[in-house]
C-alpha cells in the first residue's frame, strides 16, 4: 500500500477542506452525505489537528445524482488502484470494489474530497469488510453543529 507522500508524488496534491466547505459546496445537493474520516473522528472525540484532506461519505445508491451534481464544477474520479473519470450524465456504473471518488476542479488544481461511497440498503448501513455488520445509517450519523 502507497503512503500518502508516495500517493501526492504519484497524483499529486490535496487542498486543505473544511466540513464547512464542503456544507457550502453541497448545499444544493438534495441526497443524503457526511463528513467521515479524520473530522468526523475529531469531532466526535472533541479532539483539534490538521487535516490534509476532506473525506465525505455517501450511499452507493445516491452515487449517479451525486456525480450528476458534483461534475458541473469538480471532475470526479474513481479511485480504486488507478483513478478513471467519471462524467456527469454518462456516468459508468461502478463495480462494488470502487470505494471512492476523488474530486478537483481540473487536472492542474489540487485534489479537494475524497468520497467514500458506502452500502446502505433500505436505511441500512452495511460494513463493506463484513456484511453481517449493519447498522442503521441514522444510527451511524450524529449531527455536530460546527457550521
């Protein structure tokens, strides 16, 4: 597995995201997404540090209308051992083993969200290393006034 100078070297960069950036970017976007990763680890704990990235997540099911909203402004690409864009109302469907998007605004920008796509099924979180984990996805979600 890359570390994550190794994977800058070989893609390039991230721009430093704010959950309150992305809440900005998406604010018009009518489906369900979260901050997931570092921040919301952080915040959960009520820790403070630097982030060089912004992971959101979202459910596999929401993935076309979120690329359809997302591609006007950012390109979005799969990540999944290699990177392969995706377009807005073209958009491949996925294979199950695509667990990411990156999105930018061009290929001369940073990076500025990682997207973890994630299996929910009928309001139903399910753990992608083990589908006998499964919670509830309002469960899974807190809401953390930091807007």
């Amino acid at each position: 597995m890359l570390d994550h100078d190794e994977i800058v070297r070989l893609y390039g960069p991230w721009r430093s995201r704010t959950p309150q950036d992305a809440a900005a970017r998406l604010a018009d976007y009518g489906g369900p997404w979260w901050v997931a990763g570092g921040w919301a680890i952080d915040a959960f704990v009520g820790s403070h540090r630097e982030h060089g990235d912004l992971d959101l997540g979202i459910p596999r099911e929401s993935l076309e209308e979120f690329i359809d909203f997302a591609s006007p402004g950012l390109d979005v690409w799969a990540a999944a051992g290699s990177l392969t864009p995706l377009f807005g109302g073209s958009a491949p469907r996925l294979p199950e083993g695509v667990g990411n998007l990156w999105l930018r605004a061009n290929g001369a920008e940073p990076w500025e969200y990682d997207v973890m796509i994630e299996s929910v099924k009928d309001g139903t979180w399910i753990f992608k290393r083990d589908a006998r984990i499964s919670r509830p996805l309002i469960d899974c979600l807190w809401r953390y006034n930091c807007f």
